[in-house]
C-alpha cells in the first residue's frame, strides 16, 4: 500500500517480513515494533516544515508527530444477524429403501448398450435402457474411474486391492482381473485410447501418463499440473484433452479451467477456453470429451451441456453450442448421444437437441443398523458434557443409540459386554470438521476412512468435495459398504469468475445460479460453502436460500457475512480476497472486535491450525505410529515424515501461539470454536490431533480443547453427537490414559465404535498390513513443475516428494518385496 509523503519525494509502504511488519520508505524505517497493518499512510501539514503521519497499527489508528505518537480513538457498531432456521435432520435410524443418487465417473460402452460407473463402493454395469445395474468386483476395496476397451471387451478401474491405488482390468466375458499398472504413486482416472493398445492416466501429482498393454511400460507425456480433469483421446491418437487450470497472474492463486490439449508425441500443450475469462464447470468428471468420430467435444459450462467442433488437435472450429437447459455432470457419448448426470438422474440427450430422457436407475440403499444390546462398562467415562471423568459406569447401546448410564453391572445382562479397564477412558468419537474427503485423485482410497477410525475420528465434515462423489461416499459409509467415518458435506463451493480447486463452481452466467441451487437440493446437502470470489450480494442471496431449506452456510469471511446470517467461518485467515474483512493480521495477530462479532452473531470458527506442524519436531509419536505408517499412502507418509524432519520454526510457533491466543479470545468473548484441519491438504488425522496438542501447548486445557472436536462439533451440526448421552449416535472411544489430564492420550485409541459398530486399530489396519507389493520396475520420478503448473496457495503444498524418499523407488535389476508395516 504505497503512498507519497506530502513533499512528494518520497514513498512510504508497509513490508512484512521474518516476523515482523513495519512502514518504510526506501532510506528508513518510519514504524517497527507495532503490528501495522497493510493500509496507506496519510500526511497532513503542520506546518512549513514539518507533516504529521496517521497510520494503522496494533487495531488503532495512529498518528505520528514529531513529538511522539497519539492514538485517534474510535468506536463503530455495525450489523450481525443470528442465524434463525431448522436445520434439517439426516435420517439414521429407518433402513427404508432409497434411491442412489451417488452416481460417479459413468462411462458407456463402445457400442452404446452399456454403462459402468461408481456407486455404493462397486462399479456397477447397467443397459443404457435403463434397469436393475449388476455388481461388478464385490470386494470392500475402493474402485472409481471405470473406462471401456475400445472393443467393449474389457474395463480398465483403479483400486488399491494390491495396497495402493493402480490400474486394473477386468475381462467383461469371464470376470477375471488382473492388475495393469505399478506406477510409483497412484494410477487414476484411465482413458483408453482408441486403438487399444494403451491408456492415459493421472497420477496423485496431477502429471499425464500412459501405459502401453502389452506390455505395461508407462511413459509421463505432461508433468504435473494443479488438480486436471479425466484425459481424452483425440482421433489418430496423437492428442489428448483434458480439463487444466490456467492462471491469471502472480499475484493471486485464482484463475480459469480451461481445455488443455496435449500433444502425446511431443508434450506440447495448448490452451482453448470456452470463451474469453470464462471457466469450465470443474476441473473432474465435466469435460472436455471427445467424440466417437473425433470431430466434437463436449463438455459442462455453467452447469449445462456444451458441444463444439473440433479439429484433430482439439481447436475450436466454431461456436460452442449448448445441447440443454438443465443441471448438468459429467457427460460421456453414448454413440451420437450424450449422457449425462442432473439432479442426480442419469439422462440422454441427442445431438439435435431434442427433449431429454432419462435413464430408469434401479438402484437402492438402506442405512446400516446394528441390532441388539451393547454395554460398555468404563471404570472411566468423559461424556463430552462434564468437567471432568465419571466413573464405574455402564453405557448402555440398543442398536446404534445410547440407551441409557447406569452404574457399573447394572446393565442388561443379555447384552454384549465390551470393559473398558481401570487405565482406559471411554470418550466421545471425535469430530473432524474440516476435511476435503475426494481431495487429490482419492489418493488414500479405502485408508482414508480406516485411519481416521484408528485415531477415533468418527465424524468428518466436508466445506468442498465433487458432488457426486461427495455422495457415493456419504452412501457407501451409510449402507455400510464403505467402512469409515460418518460424512457430512457439501459438493463444489460456490464461487465467482476465478477459481482455483477443482471443485469450485464459479458462477457467471444469468440463471446459472438456479442451476447451482438446484443440483444441491436434488444431492441432499448437509451446507454449501461460498467461496472467496463469490460477490457479497451473492453471497447474502445464496445464505437466505440455504436457511429456507435447512441448510447452513460456511464461508472465508467473517463480514459482511456476519450481517447476512453466516452459520460459520474457515480457518483463520486463509485465502481472502476483500482486503478489509480480516479476522487476524498479517502478523496472525487478532482483535477485540472480531472476537465481539462471532460471539454476538453466535458464528463458529473453524480455525484450520495450519501452522500446527510446527510440533513434529517435537513430538514424532503419531509420525512412528504403525496406525500411520500402514494407512498412509507411501507418498503421503514420505512428505508427513519429511515435515517432521525440519527443524522446529520459532516463526512458526510464534505464529502458532498467537493463532492459540486468538481462539482463547474468542471463546471468553463468548464464541464458538470447532477443530478442522483442511485435510488431506494437512495430514488426514495425524493432523487433528496435532491441532488438539497446539492447543494445549499455548494455553488451552485438554478439556477447552477436546470439547472442539465434541460437543461443539456436535451441537454445530445439530446431530445427535458430540456426547455420551441418552439419545445420542452411539460413536466413541476407548482410550488409553486420561485424556483431560494429557491430551496425548485422546489418540491412544484402543476400541473405537461407530454407530454402534467395533473396531480395532489392528482390524482396520489388516488389509494394508499384510498385503505384499512386488515391483521391479524402474519409476519414474516426479517431474519438475512445467511452466503450465501453479501452485501458489495459501497454506498448501504440492505433495510431490524426491524419488528416493520413496518406499518403492528401485531399480530393475534389485527387485523387492515391500511390506506395508515397513513402509
């Protein structure tokens, strides 16, 4: 924020650096030791010689003489409105039929007879006629990105059934499966190519690749890039098209989706936007598809369907044409059709663009519902609601209800009895409220839901997830196929004109949002997120819209959304384009009036301790835990170990303690705090406990701090959680210690029960504890950024490690046996 002196030769400017911000001008530093604030400095004249200097600083406005320093002191009121709806209930208890709406990657047969896609953790194969769909592979590992030999006689899907996520086949005749790929990190999102001899990939990086048949040798064709779409293959296979962010500038990590076409031979790429500043829909299942004579793509925009000519490199020839004027999702050809998802409906539509039809689905879920008495007998019990432990006590379960507490033997005695002994405590399960569960190609597959379990979480929160996936897993969870946490969420954020993830929805067409709103009734969200370039009356519209029918609304900003009625905020200052609507400084450094706007408007933060990291060099427990080396992917468990190799940051824990101070403000101002993480862009578990622990740390009690991740979780999502009460879901754990008096101990899980269900660490580990991986291929290592990559966000990291920070980095001629538990 540059400004001229009142002579005019010279420029003062704020810079914040190594801990500190100051004003300067190019010769001296005007203003140090105070936390200024990055707005322009104004002179007045006092006289013929001399100007005095008012600035911004330490939450007050300053002016600077030559005798010294005055405050101006200042008061403002402005607006907060509490939120005043009836969230809707999710139903667990009915095990009525219901419809699957969780409906991903579908993909059509050759010969325009069949369709597989994703759902209820199975691929499943349905006439295009519509019908009952049949099973697929029937196992409970996780399976997407199904994808047709050119001759319908095979379908190539990934699933980590041999311990990370690859490519398999399967012969659509016999049944039989083999697995194709074992690429270094995972195998996603296949496409085959046209003469069937090979099939274009992503990695977990984001880099394109392919993999011959034959004789399953795989080349990288592009390096990484931020978070592209499924690839497709051009006529003559030479091109491939897939969806790829393009940025603005280096100022802000926001830009557009556009079409990226890739030429397989050389590398070379190109962009070809839809229109000028105009983004695609999402950067996944939306497009770019080419067609089966190779001379259209399609593709969504605006949430509609869009089909243009092409030539054979991909560039437009004319106008793009919309086909429809409903909500529409990941669209495949189907012959001289398209398919397509809207409203959670599987329709077609030809390419005259007559009426659409749709596609009957005969498929159907029910919840999962244990049956019969459990009693947990725990000589120590935190109900979530106390100051402290109760004791000898049994907690009685009919079904996946809490029944009732009664004193230790007083239970039914035809229950089954799980004891909690005199060195355990039975807890809550904990409640992670910010965590992106689609994130990164699915790169923890059937671990993720695994290891949060083994750590005691048994709730987790979406604010930003591919919708359809986003569903299929909130299904898959519920039905019981899919073990994990239970899932509450919403689908892609809502946004502006410039985007960033792959699941954001900018919006910028007239009646776009319509589209948007109607897509998030037809999937059942649980909240819709704004984003951070969605325009404040937007934003006003979007939350009244969203409390009429049931739904909260969380966002990056605190004001003005704290006028319109905002359930709650994310992080504590992560990405933010206003300028002025900040809840902490540059410094991290927080206010008086910022804890008086959440408590008046009773708005919940979610804090995000990014900076929490800072204490694995201290505490290296969950890093060696076998919980965590077993249900990482090795990737992801090389850059965790990485992080915790560096050396503690001073700057990071002195960021890390006043992030703690802000959150011990607003709570004595009377506001609401709840523990998020952001995972995977953080460590998926390890780093919710590592939360918990800064908390601790700088200042909070184990009880301030384990009430986060409960109760307030629990009451913020107005379910039947967060305590161990009459009425409750019955989700807790048993854990080693006392975890009010160390708060270490809330991750010494030994038992951990899910709507009534057990589990172990060692069983939720055992399918990634005991599976061998056999390599003697040479990998590849990751590829330095092309000049097309951009990752310039707030507070995230590209997961992209060293070759021989991996576990299966050898050479042809040492082949190995790699174990999990050793990884």
């Amino acid at each position: 924020s540059p400004s001229f002196t009142l002579d005019g030769k010279d420029i003062a400017f704020t810079v914040i650096e190594n801990g500190k911000a100051e004003l300067r001008t190019a010769r001296t530093i005007l203003v140090t030791g105070q936390d200024v604030f990055p707005f322009r400095a104004t002179w007045v004249a006092t006289g013929a010689a001399n100007s005095d200097m008012f600035y911004a600083a330490d939450g007050e406005i300053r002016r600077r003489t030559t005798s010294g320093t005055q405050t101006i002191a200042f008061s403002a009121v402005v607006p907060v409105a509490r939120p005043h709806y009836t969230k809707k209930a999710r139903d667990f208890d009915t095990t009525r039929l219901r419809p699957v709406v969780g409906i991903g990657t579908p993909a059509a047969s050759p010969d325009g007879k069949s369709l597989a896609f994703r759902a209820l953790n199975d691929l499943w194969l349905l006439p295009t006629t519509g019908g009952k769909p049949t099973p697929l592979i029937k196992d409970s590992f996780w399976k997407c990105d199904p994808a047709w030999s050119p001759d319908g006689k095979t379908l190539a899907y990934s699933t980590d059934r041999g311990g990370s996520l690859q490519i398999w086949l399967r012969d659509m005749a016999t049944g039989q499966t083999s697995q194709l790929t074992r690429h270094t990190g995972a195998a996603l999102s296949s496409a085959w190519s046209r003469d069937g001899r090979q099939i274009a990939f992503l990695d977990q990086t984001g880099a394109l690749h392919t993999v011959q048949l034959a004789d399953a040798t795989t080349r990288q064709i592009f390096p990484a890039i931020w978070e592209p779409g499924k690839p497709s293959w051009g006529p003559g296979d030479k091109t491939l098209a897939l969806a790829a962010f393009k940025p603005y500038s280096a100022r802000y990590r926001e830009g557009l989706s556009e079409i990226l076409t890739v030429d397989v031979a050389t590398g070379a790429a190109q962009y070809q936007p839809h229109a000028p500043h105009k983004s695609l829909g999402t950067r996944g299942d939306d497009g770019p598809v080419w067609s089966p004579d190779g001379t259209k793509l399609a593709y969504a925009f605006a949430s509609r369907l869009w089909i243009v000519p092409v030539d054979a490199q991909g560039q437009f020839q004319a106008s793009p044409r919309a086909l429809n004027t409903e909500v529409t999702d990941a669209p495949i050809w189907a012959g001289d059709s398209l398919i397509y998802l809207s409203a959670g409906k599987l329709r077609r539509v030809s390419l005259d663009g007559g009426a659409p039809t749709t596609i009957p689905l005969g498929l159907h879920w029910a919840n999962a519902k244990p049956t019969g008495k459990t009693v947990v007998r725990a000589a120590r019990l935190w109900d979530g609601r106390s100051a402290g432990l109760r004791e000898n006590l049994d907690l009685v379960i009919l079904g996946n209800r809490i029944a009732d507490t009664v004193p230790a033997g007083q239970g039914p005695a035809d229950a089954k009895l799980i004891i909690a002994n005199a060195d355990q405590t039975v807890m809550p399960g904990l409640i992670e409220m910010h965590a992106h569960r689609q994130m990164q190609g699915y790169a923890y597959g059937d671990r993720e839901g695994r290891l949060w379990l083994s750590l005691g979480v048994t709730t987790t929160r979406s604010p930003g997830s591919p919708a359809y996936h986003m569903v299929e897993d909130r299904e898959a969870l519920g039905s019981g196929a899919r073990i994990g946490p239970r899932y509450f969420a919403t689908g892609e954020a809502i946004d502006g004109s410039r985007i960033y993830y792959n699941f954001m929805r900018p919006v910028t067409e007239p009646g776009q949002m319509s589209l948007e709103l109607e897509r998030a009734q037809a999937l059942a969200y649980d909240l819709i997120k704004a984003y951070v370039r969605l325009p404040a009356a937007a934003q006003r519209d979007l939350i009244t819209w969203a409390h009429a029918h049931g739904m909260p609304v969380t966002s990056h900003y605190h004001y003005p959304s704290l006028a319109f009625g905002i359930d709650g905020m994310e992080h504590m200052g992560a990405t933010n384009r206003f300028g002025y609507s900040r809840t902490t400084s540059a410094l991290g450094i927080s206010y008086q009036d910022v804890g008086a706007l959440f408590a008046a408007a009773g708005t919940r933060l979610t804090p995000t301790l990014f900076t929490s990291g800072a204490l694995y060099a201290q505490d290296r427990s969950l890093i060696d835990d076998p919980r965590i080396k077993a249900l990482f992917p090795p990737w992801e468990y090389a850059r965790l170990a990485a992080r915790a190799d560096q050396p503690a940051s001073a700057a990071g824990l002195a960021s890390l303690a006043r992030n703690v101070a802000h959150l011990r403000t607003l709570i004595a101002a009377g506001g609401q705090v709840v523990t998020g993480t952001d995972s995977p862009i953080d460590s998926n578990g390890v780093s919710l406990h590592m939360n918990l622990r800064a908390m601790v740390k700088f200042g909070m009690t184990p009880l301030e701090a384990l009430t986060t991740a409960t109760r307030n979780a629990g009451d913020y999502l107005g379910q039947p959680l967060g305590t161990l009460e009459r009425g409750k879901l019955a989700d807790l754990s048993v854990i080693d210690g006392n975890p009010l008096n160390r708060i270490e101990n809330a991750a010494a899980v030994s038992l951990v029960m899910k709507n009534g269900e057990t589990h172990t660490p060692t069983t939720l580990m055992a399918p990634f504890s005991t599976i061998e991986h056999t390599s003697n291929l040479q990998p590849e290592p990751y590829a330095n950024p092309s000049p097309l990559w951009w990752h310039q966000a707030e507070y995230v990291e590209s997961g992209r490690a060293a070759c021989c920070a991996d576990p299966f980095c050898v050479t042809p001629s040492t082949p190995r046996v790699f174990r999990a538990t050793e990884v």
